[in-house]
C-alpha cells in the first residue's frame, strides 16, 4: 500500500523550477531569459495591469451572472404565481 501510494505522488509531483535551469511550458514571460532580453531592447514595457484587467472583467462578468440568475428566479416565482392565481 505503501509503494502504491508512493508512486501516486511521484506521478503526480509537479517539479519546482530553479532560475531557469528547467523550462516552464505555462508561458514564455516565465523564461528569466526572455525576460533579460526584453529588459535589455528598447521595445515596449510589457502591460502588467493585464492581469488586473482580467480579473476585473472575472468579477464584472460574476455580478452579471448573478443579477441574471436572480432575475430568472424572480421570473420564476412571478409566473408561478400567476399559475397559481389562475387555479
């Protein structure tokens, strides 16, 4: 049991990376090497509120989703009502 459980683990471990030795293969702005290159060209500072953005979008779309849910229920209960009503 123990060996099973053991072997679960290995497989399921997820290496840590150390300063570039192993490549990521989430994104290349992982890369410390891209990362010195970009730092070093005069190109275009990378927009790093794109994340925030993102996640202002996640929560705007969340309050969407529950303003249409909660609009579908009272839909719901007001056309029960008339169901009812007619009964």
């Amino acid at each position: 049991m123990r060996s099973v459980l053991r072997a679960l683990l290995n497989f399921c471990h997820r290496p840590t990376l150390r300063s570039g030795m192993a490549r990521d293969r989430r994104g290349k702005f992982r890369d410390p090497r891209f990362v010195s290159f970009m730092a070093s060209s005069n190109r275009k500072s990378l927009d790093t509120d794109l994340h925030d953005t993102m996640l202002r979008g996640r929560k705007w779309m969340r309050t969407a989703l529950k303003f249409a849910l909660a609009g579908g229920a009272a839909w719901i209960v007001l056309e029960s009502a008339k169901a009812l009503s007619v009964f």
